[in-house]
C-alpha cells in the first residue's frame, strides 16, 4: 500500500506528500501570481489555464501549490493520475529507466518495455479473442490511427460519430469532435467524410428514449446520410468526457456494437478517458458486455506520462502494411516503465473495487444534494467518473453561468473541480483513485457549501 500513517498527525502520507487540505494563502497565492504574469507573457494565449495555482509537488490526491497550498485533487490532471499522483511504482520504474536509455525509437532498435505494454493491453482489453496493440503519444493521436487502420481494413472511408463526441484536437478529431467553442473555432477546414449521429442521452430527451430506440434512431441517420457500405468505423466513448459526462441509455452501446458487427463496420470504443479502472471496470464497455474491435486509449495508463495506445482484434491490426503506423516517440521506453507501474499499481491495488467505493459513497452525497438543490438536475457516472448537471431549478435549461460560479467557489476552497458539456453546465469529479476516504469527504463538504452559495 502506498498510504503511510504518519504517527504525529495521523494524516496518511502518499509520496511524501500529507493527504490533508491547507490553505496558507488566497488562491491564487503570490508566487503563483507572479509565475502566471509570467505565463501570460511567455505562453500562447490559446493555452488556457483553469486555476492559475502554479503547482511545486504533488502525491495521491493533493496537489501542493508553489505558496505552499495543499489543494484537494477532484480532477486527476483530467482524467490521468488515476494511480494517484507521483505514484511510487511509476516513478520507481521511470527513474530506472531514465538511467538506463531514454530513446531509441522503437521503429529502429526496439525494447522489451514496449512489447510488456502491449501485452498487457491486449490481455485487459475486453473480449479473449487474438489482439495486437500499437503505442503512441495522445489520445487524438491513438484516435487518428484507429481510423487509418479501420479504413485500411475494411477499403472503405466514412467514420461515424456522435453528437456532443469528443476525440482530441488534431485535424481529424477535430472534426470528430462536436462542440466548437472552444476547440474548432477558427480551426476548419476539417478532414472529410465524418458524419455525426444522434447520441442517446437521457437527461435531454424530450420524452423517454429507451437504448434500443436511441439505437435506432442514431443507425437509421447512419444508413440513410451514409450508408453501411460506406462506413469503415463508429467511434463512441461509452461515456462521453468533455461532452458532459454522459452515459447512454442501457442497451444503446450493445446495439450500436452489433449493428457494426452485422455490418462489417469496425466499432471502435474510445476509452481514452473512461480507460484503466476509472469507471468501476478496468473498461468502460465491461459495464454492458460489450467488446470493441478497436479500443483507443491514453490518459490512465501511465501515471502522468505521455503514452497512448490502439489495441484490437489481431486481423484488424495486422491488415496495415509494415511501416505503415508509428512515429518517433510512440512508446517512448520512459512512458512504456511508467505504463507498468500504473497497470502494476491499478492490479496489485484493486483500484477497479476503489473506483467502485468513491461511486458509493460519492453517488450518496450527490443524490442527497440534488434532492436539496433543484439547480442540480442530473447525477449521472460510474465509478469514479460523476457529474452533476446545473440547470435553471425546475427545468432542463443549462446554467453554465451558476456552474462557473460553484466550480470558482470549489477553487477558491482549494478543491480542484472541473467542468464540462456541451453547453457548459455539468461539474465533472475524476478523483485519483487512490483518493483516502477523509479527503473524498472534504470534497465533497465543500462541494455542499459551494452549491448552496
Ligand atoms: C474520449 C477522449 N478521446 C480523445 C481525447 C484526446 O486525448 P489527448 O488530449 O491525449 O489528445 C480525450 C481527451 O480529453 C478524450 O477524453
């Protein structure tokens, strides 16, 4: 176990980092003011910054600010540090490596490291059928060579995608992405041949929707403004992230999946942000049985490093020419040691059973506000990836602007909350998993004091 108590306080340590919140200043403090002056005169405006709180260190959940604030973690880097920040099994194994090569790039003279990976990606993946996995740098940049490989197989060049979708921020997954402000604003021309279909989400249905209907809905648009023939990929986050959290009617994935698979179109999930235990699964797709052809993923599967990763059926990868995938740093050794350190510490760790936990007893607190608080009008997630929908009391009508407000209440507070959607208005909680339960508690204390505001 990574947590140590500390006999003088009782307050756990991971990394040597206490897990306890203090604030010794106003947030932002004065180093952190005087580095952001900086920033705004050093860094493209165009790189936004949600907290301008400078951080000097960080372990577990606290990240610890350069004034010397210990802030609580509710966002994990977005979606990264789910093993917790400065994990000892990461960082052992980084520095190890660092020590030994940094680079050589796999294209040219391989390494063991790199291969580990992929076996171990095509062990956790869903579906026990034959696999390969290839590595790479992003999540847009996985999500981009998903598509060249389904296109590559299947000779055919449509890709399908989904309303309030989001992919990354390179040309295509530009285009794959929906919302434009603020990522495709300015940006176009986007990459042809990516259509959008209607996703299922419940909370903005007019009347219900069942799954199965969503489904249909969604694959009559596909025949109809595409066409099967046409389609080489469906590419869906079974939960969507900065689209608003949202998670698609029971049955919907299932029949999107099987739709493909009658198809001969490759279903490819993107878990870039749902990947390595965040849901309460070490997938996403686990949740409704459902095994993809193609899996992308980044984010959790290395501690903080930059790696991501295609993993899929074996004749569907291997139907890509030598040479024909990769890059300089894909599979960087340094980001293959820390991606075993993570999967080391999610496994040895049960971190699926841990995500499990922070659903319960976050979930219950949630439930609980929105049942006091009629501005909350959605409670939706799985696992440790939850989120509350601010809406106008009494209605559907998003409220990005009370949104802001309780998300700057939370800052000011020293919790790290983010927020998302597509209109603005959902308060999004990815906690490192390793989060201890007193400081899960706070957040959430805070969280109250900064909805009832
Ligand atoms: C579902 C999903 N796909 C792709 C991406 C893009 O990943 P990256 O920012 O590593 O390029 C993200 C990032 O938030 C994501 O959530």
């Amino acid at each position: 176990m990574t947590d140590i108590l500390d006999r003088a306080s009782t307050v756990p340590t991971i990394s040597g980092v206490e897990q306890r919140r203090s604030l010794v200043t106003a947030l932002p403090g004065p180093v952190s003011q005087a580095l952001h002056a900086r920033k705004t005169a050093a860094v493209a405006a165009g790189i936004g910054v949600t907290l301008p709180v400078y951080i000097a260190r960080a372990g577990g959940a606290i990240l610890v600010d350069v004034d010397g604030n210990h802030l609580i973690d509710f966002g994990s880097g977005i979606a990264v540090t789910g093993v917790g920040n400065a994990a000892p099994e990461v960082v052992s194994r980084v520095q190890a490596q660092v020590a030994e090569f940094t680079h050589t790039c796999f294209m040219v003279t391989p390494y063991a490291g790199y291969v580990e990976v992929c076996e171990a990606l095509n062990r956790l993946t869903p579906g026990d059928h034959e696999k390969r996995s290839a590595l790479f740098n992003s999540g847009a940049e996985a999500v981009e060579n998903a598509v060249k490989i389904a296109r590559r197989f299947t000779g055919r060049d449509a890709v399908v995608v989904f309303d309030h979708a989001y992919h990354g921020r390179t040309n295509l997954t530009m285009a794959m992405t929906a919302k434009n402000m603020p990522y495709k604003d300015g940006f176009g021309p986007f990459a042809g041949e990516v259509y959008r279909a209607p996703m299922s989400y419940p909370f903005h249905e007019p009347a219900p929707v069942s799954g199965a209907e969503a489904a249909a809905r969604a694959i009559s648009i596909i025949e109809k403004q595409v066409g099967a023939n046409r389609t080489a990929a469906v590419v869906i986050e079974p939960i969507q992230g900065e689209g608003g959290f949202v998670v698609p009617a029971a049955g919907f994935l299932p029949a999107i999946a099987a739709w493909c698979t009658a198809n001969g179109v490759v279903f490819v999930a993107d878990e870039v942000q749902t990947g390595f235990a965040r849901t309460g699964a070490m997938f996403a797709c686990e949740h409704e049985g459902v095994v993809p052809d193609l899996i992308t993923t980044a984010k959790g599967i290395a501690g903080g490093l930059p790696l991501a990763a295609v993993t899929g059926r074996a004749e569907i990868m291997d139907s890509v020419h030598g040479g024909g995938l990769g890059g300089t740093y894909g599979g960087n050794p340094i980001a293959c040691a820390a991606a075993l350190g993570a999967i080391a510490t999610i496994e040895q760790e049960n971190l699926v059973g841990a995500a499990q936990r922070i659903e319960a007893t976050m979930l219950a607190r949630l439930r609980d506000l929105a049942a006091k608080h009629p501005k909350i009008g959605d409670v939706r997630g799985r696992g440790a990836m939850l989120a509350i929908e601010i809406v106008q009391p009494g209605t559907t009508t998003p409220d990005a602007a009370e949104t802001a407000r309780i998300s700057t209440a939370c800052h000011a507070a020293g919790l790290v909350t983010l927020t998302c959607g597509t209109y603005g208005n959902v308060l999004r909680f990815l906690p490192p998993l390793v989060i201890p339960e007193h400081l899960l508690a706070e957040g959430l204390d805070i969280l109250e004091q900064a909805i009832a505001g």
